[in-house]
C-alpha cells in the first residue's frame, strides 16, 4: 500500500513538472537562446522601440538601412514579425574574409605544397651567358611551368634559355623581355624537374651582354604553385627605385595609369574607404601604405566596425592580410623602375576594419561599415569605396540589407566598387553585392604570367559571369585579378597559410576579382583628381565607355559581355573621355530604396538557353559583328584594342518591375531556385561571405 501511495506520489511530480514546463514554454521562458538579427523599420528610432519592446537586445544601430542589429530570441522574432510596423527581420549572416572556403576549394588544396626553394642572391657572368642557380630544399620534386625574363636593350636579342642541360629555348627574341610556357608535351619531362634536395642552373645567352647585376628579373612559376624571383642584390641602389626591395607590379602601366602618373594624375587627395580587414599601418616596411608618395600621412582614418571605435591612423590593424594587400594595390606609393605599384599612389586611405584576424564577421558589422562610412564622408573627404568580398545571392539585390547600404552610399554620392566574385565562368554567379545594378562590378582578367606581353591576357577563369537574377549585365568591366603583387606581412593569417607565395620582405602574390576591384578603385581616385565634379554615374559611364574589351582576330568580342563587360579598363582613356551619360538613365535609386520601384535589365535567356540582351539583339559591333548569339564562352583569346564600344550604347537602362511583373519569353532564372517573399533568411545557417574565395594562380 505505501509502495502505491509512492507511486502516485512520483507521478504527480512528473505530472507537475510536465505542467510547469508548459507553462514556462508558453510565456516564452524556455526560449531563451538568442540569434543575431536585423531588424528593419520606418526608421532607425522606431526600430529600436520595436526591439525594446519586446525585450530584444540592440548590438548595432545601422541607420544608413533605418535598422537595428540585434539579439533576439525565436518567440521575440515571431512577435516583431506580426508588427505592420517592421518592414523586415532578416537572420545575421556570417562573414567571412579567410580567403578559403571549402565549399569550392577541396580540403586537401588548403595545405601549402612543400615549396622550399632557394637562389644565389647573384647572377655569374660567362662569356656572353647569365648563370643563376636555383636550389629545392623542399621534400617534393618541382616541375618547371613558365619562364620570365627581362634585359637591357644594350643586350640586343635573346638567343638562348636552357634550364639544367635542357635547351628550352633556342632562336631570337628582340625586345627587352621574354617570356615562355613549356609546352604540354614536356610538361612531366624529368629533366625539367628539380628534384628534392637538389640545385639546378638556369641559364640565358645574349647576343652580347651587359654584365651588371640590377638590370636583370627573372621569374621562374612551377606546377606546384611554387615561384622564385631574381632577389634584389643587398646593398645595390638602382636608379628609379624606392628602396632595395622594390619590384614591379605592372599593373600600373598594363592599364595606362602610369601615363597618367607622368602627368601629375596620382589621385592626390581623393578619399578611398576600404572595407576589409584592416591595415598595415606601422612604420618600416609598411610606410608605402602609411605615407604618399610625397611623404605624407595618408591614412585620414581608421575605423574598427567591430568595437565600434576610432583607433590611431598609425595602429596596425590587419591580423589577416587581405586588407593591406587590397589597399597597397590601390594605392602603394612604392616604386620599381619609376612605375608606382599603386594605381593611386597620392590617394588618401579610410580604412575600415569589419573583419577579424581570421577574416570572419557579420552583416551587421559591415552595414555598421557602411553607415559609418556615409555619416563621415564630408569630414574625410570620402568619394571612393571598394567593397572586395561577395557573397551568394539570396533576395532580389533590392532586398538584401547589405545591399542596400550599398545603395545608400551610391545615393549619398560616394563611388562604390565592388568585387564581382569568384564563382565563374559559369553565367549567373555574380555575388552579393556586386549585383546591385548602380555600382561598378568588377571582374578579373590575367596577363598570362607574361608582364610586358599584352597579347596572350585572357578573362581568369574564376572571375564571376552574369547577367544577375535581375537581368542586369555585370561585371561593368574587368582589371587585372591574377597573381597581383601587392602588400602583405609575413606573419599575417593568409601569408602563414600559403607562405610559398610571400618573398620574405613585403610583397605577396594573389589573384581573385578581390583585387581587380582596388586596380578599379584606383583608376576611380584618379578620374576623380582630374574632375572632382563627377558624379557617381558619370565615373560609371566614363570607365565603361573607355574599357578595352578583348576581341579576336577578326575584331569580334572574344568574351561574353556577361563575362567581361565593356572590356579593360583604360585609366588614360577613362580621364580624357568625353562621355558622362550612358549609365544607370532609366534607374531611380530613391524610388528603389522607398520600395515603390524596383528594376530589371535587359539580359534574356532563349529557348536554346543562350544570352542576349533584350532590345538590342541585332545590335552591331564595329566591323559588322551582330550579338545575336550573346553567350561567348571563349577562351584563350588575346586581349588587344582592336575594338571600342560605341558612345551610344545605354548601359543598364533598365525597366520598372511592376507587382506581379513575370519574366517574359518564359524565361526561367536561377534553375528553378525559390525565394520565399524574395528572400530565404531564416533557416538557421549562416551563409558564408569571402572577401577572397582562394583561387590558384593564373
């Protein structure tokens, strides 16, 4: 009997507690844990009643979108969501600035190669023949891919390369370089191999030879990702150098900003913001970012997102790396041979860290950027933003939170410039938030591994291709994204994680459309210096209409203009150009914001699944080229300027998207993906964002 009295006792405290959990569920005790959230209203002080009200915890005031971030629990989400006064809730998304990703790139690809190669700091001199003797003191056996070497024009010609006992070259080559890809059938020749542990001589004849060491660069590029440079002699001082271990970029002079240079055209003054992981801001080393060229401090600000804090314009605060190596590509005031390394080297710099150490953060943190950005443009004199990162789509561009900010800035008179992506070549891989359809997307194209030869440069195969959801035809234009040497310290998070790309000073080789945005930010800051009145359509329409596009041999365009847009940018072509209206015409980007509006473009889709632009799908090219097929996937073409596009051609002169507005042709856009209200925000992940996806070089 008391056996049973004790069991009805236990079964009405389980019966208890069952009821007092119930009851704790529906008041919203049990659900306490929190997710970081947007919320959205008429604007910002309405949005933070509406957090407080129900009880929600603001993180962030994101005014430039009328928005607080906050922490909010699952039951506060649902309550704001039945509000008529919140416009939206979106889910934080992850941001991530590393330069990897595992979702395009396979695990085993994160690990460095064991590249450990070595040369004599000097060259020996035979006769009319250059020695430079190359050791691999790694654990892996390195293949010889691609040769570079430039010379004196005292030399006269090129007549000889061998490499160990192997003749990989044997004619004339006039000129003052050269350079060489060994050919696929030698591509796995042992005798073109180094071998671990073991040292092997690289050797050029010349028809008659100067025999002095600074005159000389030789690159060699192995299969394995591995490179090795002709070192700087220690303690030699060359003529048109900033320091001993200066090297050449070629950027500059590839897309005629040193002409400009040459004029007096650095883009002195002109306020660049880069959002990214911060800067490499000390003394030392690091000075060509902190200081111009004339010996001026240049960083005007410095801004952490993170803590929401102004720091000292002299703190160094990239922990990564992407950061520094964004901005000196932008604007370096460093020097080799009298051709800057920037594009801007006189441009001031607002650096913005929204990126840790390890490359991560979050929407909120970056529109904190953004709005940070906005509110202080006059007081830096801010007309320049490059936005290096991208993420996947998962609205319209107008219902992104991050783009929107984007919009604002445009709206607000600052020149955005954003990364395209590095998700190609397939069509429709243009990211977040270079698919806004105002702003200046780049994508990247790469000179081949040959500096001084412009006829081998192709589109790189990683640069990201429209048209948009939208429609919309992005990139705008492209700029050299492969294997750019810019800034970087060796100890940062990205030069430790592929060290065999860093060359033990300053200097780290990189590709992605990451930097082919700072190559486009830079020619902005110097169209700006020569006129300071353009607005941001008119920098827009100046740097389309100027673009090289790459053709071929019979004039017609090599690439899609889904894949390179109007072409090259030409910063020389771009200051004296006379063209300020063909871009943005028939978009209204207060209408787009307010909501009453949104825009497509003029990119459709045929029944064979090719690309056309709608309108103007007999639209001829110079030389009688119709665009009838508008899906050019081509590759290997050459990249000269045998083409300008035409002064008339509208550039995203888009339509109104009305309520209930469907895709006509019965177009299908995104394979069949779903938006629910267009947006899918709320299912609990958090969807990566890389400033850099990596990508190998090209």
């Amino acid at each position: 009997m008391r056996s049973r009295s004790i069991s009805y006792f236990v079964l009405s405290l389980l019966i208890g507690a069952i009821l007092v959990v119930g009851v704790i569920v529906e008041h919203g005790l049990g659900d306490r844990s929190t997710q970081s959230y947007i919320v959205q209203a008429r604007d910002i002080e309405q949005a933070k009643a509406l957090v407080s009200g129900v009880g929600g915890e603001i993180t962030h005031e994101l005014g430039i979108i009328n928005a607080v971030g906050a922490r909010l629990s699952q039951k506060q989400v649902r309550s704001l969501r039945g509000m008529k006064d919140v416009r939206h809730v979106y889910e934080d998304r992850g941001v991530s600035t590393s330069g990897f990703a595992t979702s395009v790139v396979s695990s085993a690809s994160l690990s460095p190669p064991a590249c450990m190669l070595s040369a004599e700091s000097r060259l020996t001199f035979d006769d009319d023949d250059i020695l430079w003797r190359v050791t691999n003191a790694g654990a892996v056996d390195v293949q010889l891919k691609r040769v570079m070497v430039m010379w004196p024009a005292s030399n006269y010609r090129l007549e000889e390369i061998e490499f160990g006992d192997t003749e990989i070259f044997d004619g004339r080559i006039y000129g003052v370089s050269a350079a060489l890809t060994i050919r696929d059938k030698y591509a796995n020749d042992a005798r073109l191999r180094i071998d671990a542990g073991t040292t092997k001589e690289f050797e050029v004849e010349f028809y008659r030879l100067r025999k002095e060491q600074d005159p000389y660069e030789i690159r060699l590029f192995f299969q394995t990702g591995c490179s090795i440079d002709f070192p700087v002699p220690p303690g030699t001082k060359f003529s048109g150098d900033s320091d001993l271990e200066a090297k050449r970029t070629y950027i500059s002079s590839l897309i005629g900003a040193d002409a400009l240079h040459w004029k007096g055209i650095t883009g002195d003054g002109v306020g660049v913001a880069v959002i990214d992981t911060g800067i490499w801001a000390d003394k030392g080393r690091s000075n060509y970012l902190a200081s111009d060229n004339n010996g001026r401090a240049r960083v005007s600000a410095h801004y952490d997102a993170i803590s929401n804090r102004e720091l000292n314009t002299k703190f160094n605060s990239d922990k990564n790396g992407h950061g520094s190596h964004v901005s000196s590509i932008l604007l370096s005031s460093r020097y080799k041979d009298s051709e800057f390394n920037g594009i801007a080297p006189n441009a001031r710099l607002i650096a913005v860290q929204a990126f840790d150490g390890d490359g991560t953060g979050t929407y909120t943190n970056v529109i904190r950027a953004l709005d940070w950005v906005v509110k202080t443009r006059e007081k830096y004199g801010t007309r320049v933003l490059n936005l290096s990162f991208s993420a996947d789509p998962k609205s319209y561009y107008w219902d992104d939170p991050l783009n929107q900010a984007v919009m604002a800035a445009w709206r607000a008179g600052i020149v955005v410039v954003a990364s395209a992506g590095n998700k190609g070549p397939d069509p429709m891989t243009i990211g977040v938030p270079g698919n806004v359809p105002y702003v200046i997307t780049v994508g990247a194209m790469t000179d081949n591994v040959t500096s001084t030869d412009w006829t081998d440069d192709t589109l790189a195969s990683f640069s990201a291709a429209g048209p948009t959801a939208e429609a919309f035809v992005k990139p705008e234009i492209v700029a050299p994204g492969g294997h750019v040497r810019g800034m970087m310290e060796g100890s940062n998070k990205i030069a430790t994680k592929h060290p065999h790309f860093h060359d033990g000073d300053s200097y780290y080789t990189m590709s992605g459309t990451s930097q082919a945005a700072a190559v486009a930010s830079g020619v902005v800051a110097l169209l700006l210096e020569a006129e300071p009145w353009l607005t941001p359509d008119q920098v827009k329409c100046k740097l389309i209409s100027s673009a090289r596009p790459a053709v071929d041999g019979k004039g017609n365009p090599a690439y899609s203009i889904f894949q390179q847009g109007a072409g090259l940018v030409d910063a020389e072509a771009a200051v004296s150009g006379d063209n300020y209206k063909c871009a943005n015409n028939s978009l209204d980007i207060d209408a787009d914001l307010s909501g009453k509006a949104h825009f497509r473009g003029p990119a459709n889709r045929d029944s064979t699944g090719n690309y056309y632009l709608e309108g103007i799908k007999d639209y001829r090219w110079d030389g009688g080229y119709s665009f009838s097929g508008g899906y050019l996937w081509g590759n290997g073409m050459v990249w000269n300027d045998g083409m300008v596009w035409n002064d008339g051609m509208v550039w995203n002169d888009g339509m109104v998207w009305n309520d209930g507005m469907v895709w006509n042709d019965g177009m299908v856009w995104n394979d069949g993906m779903v938006w629910n209200d267009g947006m899918v925000w709320n299912d609990g992940k958090i969807l990566p964002v890389s400033i850099n996806i990596w990508v190998d070089q090209e």
